[in-house]
C-alpha cells in the first residue's frame, strides 16, 4: 500500500490506515499480511489511544494546575468490561475504523472480539465503579479512579457434568494495550514490625513505626475517555513487587530459594481478586490489598497532585475521598498516620482534616457481609494503624457517653471493637465515625441503613446520612451495547440523550404510535438473533426463534434467589409432564441464567448444579413441544451483559426484600426496554414508582411484611404442605428426575427450602406464579407489551450514572465540574 501523503488529517480513514499500519509495523513488527488478528488488535488499540493521548495529557496538565477540588474514588475493583469499543466511541472513531480496516481486508467486530475483557471485579460494586468514572469523564469532573491490578481477575467459569469449575482468568497473557505502567513512580508500602514512643527536638512525644518488611507499588495507568469532549482522565490501578531489599538478600544470605519465596510473597499481594462478594472471609492477603492500594493511593495523591510545599491543614480543599464500601477504610487510619507521625500533626489537628477527607458509600444490609478485622491480624500487620484505631475508638465512645449517658450498652453496639465472638475491627463502624457522609445506593436501602443497620449512627449524627441512588452509564449499557434501539433513538429524538438520559422521556408519545412499536420490535427481533448467534458460536446453545426471553443474570446468591425462578420453571414442567395443562397452553419461553458462585459457597454451588441438570432434562423433552427451554451460558461477564440484557423480554429481580440493596441489572434492562418482574427491594422500587404499576410485574412480600414473617417465625414446611403446585415441584427434584435417579443429590437444597430458608422462597412461592400468569397475559398481547417496554425506557432515564455523579457531587462532594 502506497503512504498516504503526510499532510492527511488524522480525524479521515486515510489518516486513521495510515496510523494503524504504522502501529502494525512499529509496535506488532509485522506487516499487514503476515499479521494475526491479535497483532491487528494490539495495533488498533494503540492508534485509538494514540488520538486520545494529547487529550489525556492536557487533562492531566490541567488537574495538577487547576488547584480545584478533585475526587479520588477508592475501590477494591474496577469491573471495566472490554476496552476498544467504548474508546473508539469516546473518540468518534467507529465510524472511521471500520471503513479504514474494511479497506485494508479486516472487519472492525473481529478484532474487537479478540479482546479478553479486564474482569478485576466480582459484580455490581465493581460494575458501579466503572460506570462512575465513565461518568466523572464524560460530566468533566477531576477525578481519579484508584484501585488493585490484579493479574488473574475474577475466575473463569466453566461447568463439569453441570457443576462450576472454576479456571483462573488470565487476562493479562497476550498483554494489555490499554495499561501504561509507570516503574519510576513507584511507592513503597510498609508492613508489620512494632511501633515505639520517642521523643522529638521538641521534646514532643511521638511514636514510630517500625515495619518488618515491605512491598512496592508500582502504578498502572489507564485511560478514562469522556464521551466525545475531549476529557481523558485517569484510572491508576496498583500492582505488587519486591522491593530492592529482596534483591540484597538474594545477593547476601546465599539462601537463594528463601529470597525468591520471599519476592513471590510480595508479589502475591495483587496476584489475584478475592471472588466472594458478600460474606468475605477474614484473609490476612485481603487485608494487605487493602492496605496496599489505599496508603499507595494516598501517598500518590499528595505527592503527585498537591507536591512537596502543600499544606496539608488544607487537604479537604483539593480532595475527598470517596470509599466504595468498607474495602479501602483503613485510608483513614493510614491518613491520620500520615499526618501524625509522618508530618508532625497533633492529634487534634490531623483528626479535623482525616474527618473531611472521607465518604463513605454502604452497599450492603446483610450483616454477614459486614467487614470485620481481628484485631490480633490486624496489629500483626499493622501495628500502628491499630492503636490509631484503638484511640479513635475512645474519643469516639467518650462522645457516645456524653450524648446518651449511662446506656452503657449504645456505647458497646457502637464501639469500633466488636468483643465477641473474638476482639475485632468492625470497618463498617470506623468507616461512619470518620466520613462526612454516608451513602446508601438507593432510596429504600439508604432508609433501611438509617432504621437498621446504622441506626444508632443516625441517632448520633443524622446530618452524616444521605441517599444516592445507583446508575449505569449510559454509553456503555445503550449507545454501544444496543446500537441498533441507539439508532431508533437518535432519529427520533437527536443524540442529545447519550449525554442527558432524561431526555428519554420525549419517547413517551411514541409508546401509542403503532409505526415506532413495529420499529421497537424489530430491533428486539435484531438483538435476539445476534445473541442466537453468539451463544451457538460461544456455548453451542441454540436458542429457539420467536420465544419470550426470560432473563436472569447475577451472582449467585441465596437472597437473589434464583431458586425462585428455577421452581417456576420446574413447576412448569411438572404441570405438562403430569397432565395438568398441556403443553399448548405454556407461553413459549426461554430462560436465561448467568450466574457465578463464589467458589466455597457450597449453596450456591448446588443452586448452579440444579439450574443445569434441570436444563438438560426439560431440553430434551418432546412433551413440551419445545415450548420452554432453559440456556444457561457459562462465564457470566460485562462482554456477555452487552449482548444479553439488549435482547431480553423479562428481567428477573427477584431478592427477598429488604436484601438487595439497589442492583443495578434491573437498570440496565429497563432501559433496553425489558420488563420487569420484581420484589419491592432495592431500586426496584424506584423503577416501579417511574415506569408505573401497569407496566411493572410486581410481586412477593414487602420489608416489613418480611420482618413480621420472621419475628412471628418462618416455617416453610406449612407452605410446602399447603400449596399443591410447590409441593409436586419440590417433590419432583427428590423424585431424582434430574439427578439420574439419585433422590438425594439436591438434598442440601430441599431441605434448605424447607427446614431453615433465611430468604423465605416458598413464601413467595405462590405471589411469583401469579405474576407470571400476568406475564404471560400481557405477553400474549403483543402491542400492550411493546407499549409497555417503550415506556420503561422512556421513563427510566433517571438511573444514568451522570445523574448518581451529580447526586454525589452536591450532596456530598461539594463540587462543581471543571470546564
Ligand atoms: C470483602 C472482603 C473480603 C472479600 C470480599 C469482599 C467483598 C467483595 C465484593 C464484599 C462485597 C463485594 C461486593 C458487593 C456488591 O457487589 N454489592 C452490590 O453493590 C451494588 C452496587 O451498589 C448493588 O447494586 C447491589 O445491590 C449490591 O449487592
């Protein structure tokens, strides 16, 4: 191919063939026709961030100058999903790329299938977290994203004989395009050792610590594209090295094996995300992540941003902190630390600045999934962090005494040190005492976190509490997952909503035009088939044409219950293959689960066994007329959510409530214009109260009716007993029909159900099956359903995460965005 000639603009194809043929031949060092599709990947991917970089480079320049207030988002994981798509759209460049590569023989979507999504994340705490920051870039807002590397992400799932086995993910093995390591600004963190009290010149008293042993923090920087404004801010993600002292003790001891051990116990420490995600297990490495990302954040921030003659009396100026969950809290420890022992504070001092610097954001009710750290581990690690912890405990409960006097046992509810079952640092505790806000994610959890969970925290400081309910980002879970419904958009109501959600709501009127149904569904019909077609090539599924697609995709949880939504299917079939209806009389449907299970959760586990085994048997059988089938895709991600949740009917959200505390699934689905069927829980309830009881399939017990279940006691036996079509399911999966005939083998679930059901399926059981009868009514009217699934997009514009961002900067940030 001839050169272009050098004066070619960048922003035309010839420019763009001109600069990916030169990626291909400097940076891959092969030419077109002896390229992979990998190396035409990698190239393409460097010439996409080669246009961003001027942009990421001035918006760097500028956050250092500007002396605004900036927000550091502190999260244990990122859930980023695939990269090239979303920077060729940030970039206006898909256009351009695709007729470029088509001139030089390659399809754009081959290559950007190549691309092994970064999955340093478990579900929606780490999805939520790329969504902000997408946001913060796109709303141009100083920010910047600070969390952990890992080098295997969450595990890969793969199912043997129906059950989970989990492969580890190495996304990082052909290499990563999108990452900029950046050795020199590496940062040294501390652990273990003792402390000791000395005196200073002044003949002050101080302490010291002295670490035992320490790591290196060598930052990742990665690119955070706004939307078509010229904005790129920056994602920085830690990884672990030894730090130069192993090296001497290679050179020294001559015991070459105990120093390597030693170099790969340091770098253990970002080797790999932890996959539970809502009973975390007290790991001494999850608490060195922690520690590791978080004082290397901190020391990044003031050294880099503010430099060497800030003065950090002013810290709560230029940043807040804002903490995604309890996983980065000891950041406030290590900050009092910092300006203690580091910098000369008194206490007193370093406590008025620590206490602006924070916020935190709570995404749980479950008390399990509450953090705790034995104090024993903790002062192993840490020594010095425990005593900060141990006096902030005491001015803490002294205040407590002083307000409530006397109620001796507020103060041991509230105290920062659980006693039993042993000593222990409760984060969620320490996390409340020292932000200026506490968030939940959405309007009834943040209620529940004030009445329940934290309730003797708002009795103290009500002021601190305050909602912001959850988004997604609009760019990612619309314009590019379904540009088909993007284009039916624009044209009928401009661009202007990828950036201003709401406008959504000038589709409205276009719910009772019958043209703009007809149009709405063939972009369903579209995005079915393009999943048809990518879980035949991905899974060998085949997903019958013309059928209700009935989706429920999420961890695996006992409290998401998915157990609900496979009774119904196997009550289904146990009503045809018994005689009670036929076949005839089911609404052609297929369910869709994608689900991973943390993997020593022996339930969830189960749940995933059964979701198969009940998969292949109701498959097979001629007696349903192929009228319902359940597809259950393996290795639930970001890059199958984008083909999925565009192309479903049904979306199933389905907790108990008072469990969930937003979700964000349920978002997403609505604004592809599914409908939903769901509990009064989480964000549920804020989608319904939107879109309007008649187009929401609500069903199931309220928090309170669930509170007043529990308080007068559960006994899911009289529900079995009582109700003829559970009791045929549940007796059918103890027949052993989908166990080989072995009766046992779903024991640990039936009489889970049956004897001790912390989250009350059978309950339920009955609200469920009626409202999918309603379901099904409305689905066989086909214009009602459309009606219905056009208003909840039009009505849902409210859930973009640009409008969580701006929630977040008013109510609690106190910023504005920099322009
Ligand atoms: C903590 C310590 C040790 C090991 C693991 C963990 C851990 C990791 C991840 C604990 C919890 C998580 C993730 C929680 C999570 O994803 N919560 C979800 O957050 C969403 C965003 O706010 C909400 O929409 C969901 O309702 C909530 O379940």
């Amino acid at each position: 191919m001839a050169l272009a000639p050098v004066a070619t603009p960048r922003h035309s194809v010839d420019g763009f063939v001109q600069e990916f043929l030169h990626e291909l031949n400097t940076t891959q060092g092969v030419t077109l026709s002896a390229s992979t599709i990998n190396d035409q990947y990698k190239a393409l991917a460097l010439t996409v961030r080669n246009y961003l970089m001027a942009r990421w480079l001035e918006t760097t320049r500028n956050s250092i100058k500007s002396k605004s207030k900036a927000v550091a988002y502190l999260s244990a994981e990122y859930l980023l999903g695939r990269q090239l798509g979303n920077a060729l759209l940030a970039a206006d460049l898909a256009d351009i790329a695709q007729e470029g590569l088509k001139q030089c023989g390659i399809e754009l979507w081959q290559l950007r299938a190549q691309e092994v999504e970064p999955g340093l994340g478990n579900g929606g705490l780490g999805r939520l977290a790329a969504c902000f920051i997408d946001s913060l870039a796109t709303m141009n807002v100083p920010s910047v994203g600070y969390g952990i590397r890992y080098e295997y992400g969450i595990f890969r799932q793969t199912f043997v004989d129906g059950r989970q086995v989990e492969q580890p993910d190495t996304w990082l093995s052909l290499g990563s395009p999108w990452e900029f390591p950046h050795p020199e600004a590496a940062v040294t963190i501390n652990f273990g050792g003792t402390t000791e009290k000395y005196t200073d010149e002044d003949g002050r008293e101080r302490t010291r610590w002295l670490p035992e042993w320490d790591v290196q923090a060598i930052p990742y920087n990665y690119m955070v594209p706004g939307y078509l404004n010229g904005r790129v801010n920056t994602l920085r993600l830690w990884s672990a090295e030894a730090t130069r002292a192993f090296d001497l003790q290679i050179f020294n001891s001559g015991d070459y094996a105990r120093a390597v051990r030693a170099q790969t116990f340091a770098e253990n420490i970002s080797k790999v995300l932890y996959p539970e995600d809502s009973t975390p297990q007290g790991k001494e490495l999850r608490l060195q992540q922690q520690y590791f990302f978080v004082a290397a954040s901190i020391r990044d921030f003031i050294n880099q941003v503010l430099g060497e003659d800030f003065d950090l009396h002013n810290l709560s100026d230029r940043i807040i902190f804002q903490l995604n969950d309890t996983h980065p809290v000891i950041g406030v420890p290590e900050l009092m630390r910092v300006l203690i022992d580091e910098e000369g504070f008194g206490w007193d001092e370093a406590w008025e600045v620590t206490s602006k610097c924070f916020a935190y954001t709570c995404h749980t009710l479950l008390p399990e999934a509450l953090e705790v750290w034995p104090t024993e581990l903790l002062g192993r690690l840490l020594p010095r962090h425990l005593e900060i912890i141990y006096a902030i405990n005491d001015r803490f409960l002294e205040q407590v005494r002083d307000r409530f006097p006397g109620d001796e046992v507020r103060v041991g509810r509230m105290s920062i040190i659980a006693e039993y079952p042993e000593r222990a640092v409760r984060m969620a505790h320490l996390a409340s005492v020292a932000a200026t806000k506490i968030n939940g994610v959405a309007e009834l959890h943040s209620q529940l976190l004030r009445d329940k969970v934290l309730k003797d925290f708002a009795d103290l400081w009500p002021e601190k509490f305050t909602n912001v309910t959850n988004g997604v980002t609009p760019r990612r879970f619309l314009r590019m997952a379904n540009y088909k419904l993007s284009g039916l958009l624009t044209e009928t109501i401009g661009s202007g909503w990828v950036t201003d959600l709401e406008r959504l709501r000038e589709l409205e009127p276009c719910a009772d035009d019958p043209e703009f149904r007809e149009k709405f569904r063939e972009v369903k019909a579209f995005n079915k088939r393009r999943l048809t077609n990518l879980l035949r090539a991905r899974d060998g599924i085949d997903l019958p044409e013309g059928h209700m697609l009935d989706v429920m995709v999420k961890r695996l949880h006992e409290y998401k219950r998915q157990s609900l939504k496979i009774l119904h299917v196997i009550s289904l079939y146990e009503q045809v293959i018994s005689g009670k209806i036929s076949a005839d009389e089911i609404t052609p449907r297929t369910v869709v689960f994608g689900a991973k299970a943390a993997p020593g959760y022996r339930l969830a586990k189960d749940t995933i066994h059964l979701i198969n085994k009940v998969a292949s048997v109701v498959n097979e059988d001629k007696r349903l007329d192929g009228r319902l089938k359940v597809a259950f895709p393996a290795n639930y991600n970001v890059t199958l959510a984008e083909k999925l949740i565009p192309a479903a009917d049904l979306s199933e959200q389905i907790s108990l409530a008072g469990k969930e505390a937003s979700g964000t699934g349920n978002m997403k689905f609505a604004l592809n214009g599914a409908l939903t069927i769901g509990t009064d829980d989480g964000a549920n309830v804020e989608i319904r109260e939107l879109v309007g009881d008649d187009h929401f399939f609500l069903f199931g017990m309220t928090e309170p009716e669930v509170e007043a279940l529990q308080a007068k006691g559960y006994h899911p036996g009289e529900y079995y007993q009582n109700n003829p079509q559970l009791k045929a399911a549940v007796d059918l999966i103890q027949s052993g029909i989908f166990s080989g005939g072995d009766r046992g083998t779903f024991d640990s679930l039936t009489s889970s159900w049956l004897y001790h059901d912390r989250f009350m399926v059978f309950a339920d059981f009955d609200s469920y099956i009626a409202a999918q009868k309603k379901v099904e009514e409305k689905y066989a009217d086909q214009d009602a359903w459309t009606r219905s699934a056009i208003l909840n997009m039009a009505r849902t514009g409210y859930f973009s995460s640009d409008r969580s961002m701006r929630d977040y900067m008013t109510r609690i940030w106190n910023i504005t965005p920099d322009f």
